[in-house]
C-alpha cells in the first residue's frame, strides 16, 4: 500500500506542476500582449495549485501576481465565490468560531491571492505571534500600499515582529514544517 500510495502522490505532484505550467504559459501570454486582467487571472490559477513542497516556484508566481495586480489600472473586485467565503468568516467571527473563519477566509485568498482585504482580516485572525500574520500584513502592504489602514499594518508588523524575536530570544522555535506557527518556549511564549 505504501508503495501505490507513494506513486499517486507523484502522479498528483506532476499533474499539478503540468496545470501550473499550462498556467504560467498562458499567463505570459496575455501579459506579452499587456492584457493584465487574464494574466493576473492565469498567475491566480497557477498559484492555486501549487503545493507548499514546492516554496520557490510558490513565491515566485505570488510576485508576478502582486506586480500584475500593482499594474492594474483598474483594480478588480474579488470574484463572489471569495466573497461567500469572507462573508462565511464574519458569521463565524460572530460565533467565535475563530479557526473556521481562518480556513474561510484562506479559501478566499486561495481564490483570490490578490484581494488586500482578505490579506488584511487573514492577517488579523492569525495574530500576534505568527510569522504567517507577518507575512500575510506585509503582502497587504505590497498589494495596496495606499490603503488608509496602511499605517496600522506597518504598526502591527512591527509589533508582531517584536513579540516573534522576544519568543526566539526566549528559547521558542519557529517550525519549519508549519510555517505560519512557532513553538512554544518554557514560558508559553
């Protein structure tokens, strides 16, 4: 069973990187031709279903997404299945149901991987601590650096950047398998 298990998993790792291909392809293509709004769409895609073992090829195709997006003359509103998923995290915001509005609005960024908005609330309800809330503020900044909450995300940054090298400095490991978690050190945190 391992053996088949094994050889399905690398089926799905190389159909996902055919998918991401074709999507990079058809993404330079519309950007060749400047059409950003299918080239964003196509690096939307391709980032979609890209896997966490493959981090380069992740990051790199987030940056083409958050150039194309930083390119757009007119900004694009989030398609409505993220929609539905943002407005599924505030009814469970409302019942303090904080870990499925997390993976909602994850889905909604996996949607649409350049909504700030999403970014932003995502960001918050990782919070302080999290090297994920970090990263998540900082590529809301990236995508909408005018934003009037700007300032507060740079606050926050700051913040949460203080308390992860207080955590560090105290003994606490940032795991390398789960990347948006620390553990813990003898204190707590």
């Amino acid at each position: 069973f391992e053996i088949a298990g094994k050889k399905q998993l690398e089926k799905e790792d190389e159909l996902l990187s055919m998918i991401d291909s074709a999507a990079w392809k058809f993404a330079e293509m519309a950007e060749a031709k400047n059409n950003l709004y299918a080239a964003l769409k196509h690096y939307s895609v391709a980032l979609s279903v890209i896997k966490d073992k493959f981090p380069e090829i992740k990051k790199e195709t987030m940056e083409k997404v958050i150039e194309i997006y930083s390119r757009l003359p007119v900004k694009l509103k989030p398609p409505p299945i993220a929609v539905k998923y943002a407005l599924e995290a505030e009814q469970c915001i409302d019942r303090n149901d904080i870990p499925r509005a997390r993976t909602a609005l994850y889905n909604a960024i996996g949607v649409a991987p350049w909504w700030p908005e999403a970014r932003y609330n995502f960001a918050l309800l990782n919070g302080a601590g999290t090297p994920e809330a970090v990263r998540q503020m900082e590529v809301f900044l990236r995508l909408a650096p005018e934003s009037p909450n700007a300032d507060i995300a740079r606050e926050k940054i700051a913040g949460w950047q203080k308390i992860l090298q207080e955590a560090v400095q105290r003994g606490a490991e940032i795991r390398k398998d789960f990347p948006f978690l620390i553990q813990p050190d003898k204190e707590g945190w």
